[in-house]
C-alpha cells in the first residue's frame, strides 16, 4: 500500500517547492520603477543595440566548426566506452572519421572562414 504513494508525494512536494520559491521571490524582489519595466536589464547599462540585432557574418563559420568538433565529442563518448570490446576496427573507423573532420577544417581554412579580419 506504500507504493501508492510515492507519485502523488513527489508531485505534492514539487508543488509546495514552486510555490515556496515564487512566494520567496515576491517577498525579495525590489520594485521596478515603471521606466525600467519596458528596457531589457543589462547590469544597469543601457542597451547599446536593439535586442533583435543580427550577429555578423563572421561568427556563423566559426559557429558551424564549434557544431563540427561538438557532433565529433557527440560520437566520442559512446566509442570511448566499447572501443575495448570491438577492438582494431573501432580505432581504424575512428580515425577516418577525425580524418574527414580534418579535411573538413582544412577546406574551411583554405576558404578563409577562421581569419577574423
């Protein structure tokens, strides 16, 4: 009959925790002054742009090779853990893959994607 309640406990617990904590948060919250309602909260500067600005372009290759090295950490972790089991194979197909990878930064360096000027 224990079993039971375990679900309506852990709901019934996270409940009162959000309710707690939005409460602690109405009680230490300093007022707003109306003119800063409306301003996006910069640790007291004024915004130097509008907040829907576009990024420059430079940052999106440089962004595209951060996504290349993150997908590769992506496949690493779960090779890193039956690389012992399968043996030769998995450092071979390893290897090409970081091999393509780093044709890949080769290519993007040849076509100027990493000067920053």
């Amino acid at each position: 009959m224990t079993s039971l309640w375990g679900l309506p406990t852990v709901i019934a617990v996270f409940a009162l925790g959000v309710l707690a904590l939005r409460l602690a948060h109405r009680a230490l919250t300093v007022q707003d002054a109306p003119s800063t309602g409306t301003t996006p909260f910069l640790s007291g500067w004024a915004p130097a742009e509008h907040a829907l600005s576009r990024y420059h372009v430079r940052w999106y290759p440089a962004t595209l090779l951060f996504l290349a090295f993150d997908v590769e950490m992506l496949f690493m972790y779960p090779w890193a853990l039956v690389v012992r089991e399968v043996g030769t194979s998995a450092v071979i197909e390893m290897f090409a893959f970081l091999g393509v990878l780093m044709v890949a930064v080769l290519w993007a360096r040849r076509e100027g994607a990493l000067r920053w000027v």
